[in-house]
C-alpha cells in the first residue's frame, strides 16, 4: 500500500494521474526588479566612488564647475567648501541607500523563488523601489518605477495555477 505524497501546498493529485503540476513563472517581475536594481548599483555606486575619491582642491577643479554650469539648482552662488561638504554627505545617502535597496531586492528574489505564486511578494520590490526613490532624494524615479512595475505585476498578473485547487485561503 503505497500513497502519494502529499503537496505543501494542501492540494492533492489524483493516485496515477500523469498531469503535470501548475508551474508558476515570475520572469518579468524578476527582470524587472534585477533590471533597477542593477541600474541603482551603478547610479548611485558610481556617485558615490567618484565623490569619495577627490579631494577638495579636485572637486573645485573638475566637479565643481559642472555642477555650477550644469544647471544644478543653487549650485552658481553656492561657496566651493559648501558645495564639497554637501555634495559628500549626498554621497554617503547613497553609499547607505545601496544596500537597502539591494538587501531589500534580494529578499524579493529569494520568496520570489521559493513562492512565486504569493502575490504578497511584491511588496519586497515596492519597499525596494520606495527606498530607491527615497534614499536617492526623489531623483532616481526612473529607476524607482521600475520597482513599482515588478510590484504591480506580483499583484496583478494572474499565474499560471488552475482555479480547481480548493481554497483554503481568508476570504478577504
């Protein structure tokens, strides 16, 4: 007397049935969220390395000036030592807004990967792309959108499961 195992999901198959389980793939939505996460790594990473690695004297050389003529607002009457000062301390938001949104990310991948089919995983990629926009000051939005995008999709898009599973969910 041999039985089939039972699936975590609650479900269970018929005893011989030959008919493949319901697979579920959450391509997009990890595209997506790989494809900001990605762009955010070299935005602000690269923001980042080249702020931390002038001086003073080097940013009222090379960095300065384009800040100044490059329609940064303020930036024209703004004082050389002034401009340095803030300009590293928007570095190091960047340099902690990385790995926020990066751990956030990951987080996302991994119950992406072992649940694909909870809609509630989106939230990870929501979180990730508020901390994008946030830690960034409001000037990444592009990037950020594209982790609202995975998010929406996470909650949107139906999957590929069958509706014959009996529910065993809140009716809420």
């Amino acid at each position: 007397m041999t039985e089939t195992p039972a699936r975590r999901d609650g479900a269970t198959s018929a005893p011989g049935s030959d008919a493949p389980e319901a697979t579920v793939r959450r391509t997009v939505e990890l595209w997506v969220a790989g494809v900001a996460a990605a762009l955010t790594t070299l935005s602000l990473g690269a923001f980042t390395v080249v702020v931390n690695g002038v001086d003073e004297a080097t940013f009222a050389d090379t960095l300065y000036p384009l800040l100044a003529d490059g329609g940064v607002a303020g930036a024209a009457g703004v004082p050389v030592g002034v401009a340095y000062e803030a300009t590293r301390t928007l570095a190091a938001w960047f340099s902690f807004t990385v790995p926020v949104v990066l751990g956030l990310t990951v987080v996302g991948f991994a119950v992406a990967r072992r649940r694909p089919a909870r809609r509630s995983t989106g939230w990870w990629f929501l979180a990730a792309g508020l901390a994008c926009l946030l830690g960034s000051q409001l000037l990444l939005y592009p990037i950020a959108f594209g982790f609202f995008v995975a998010a929406g999709l996470f909650a949107l898009r139906s999957t590929d499961q069958h509706s014959d599973q009996p529910h065993t969910g809140s009716s809420r």
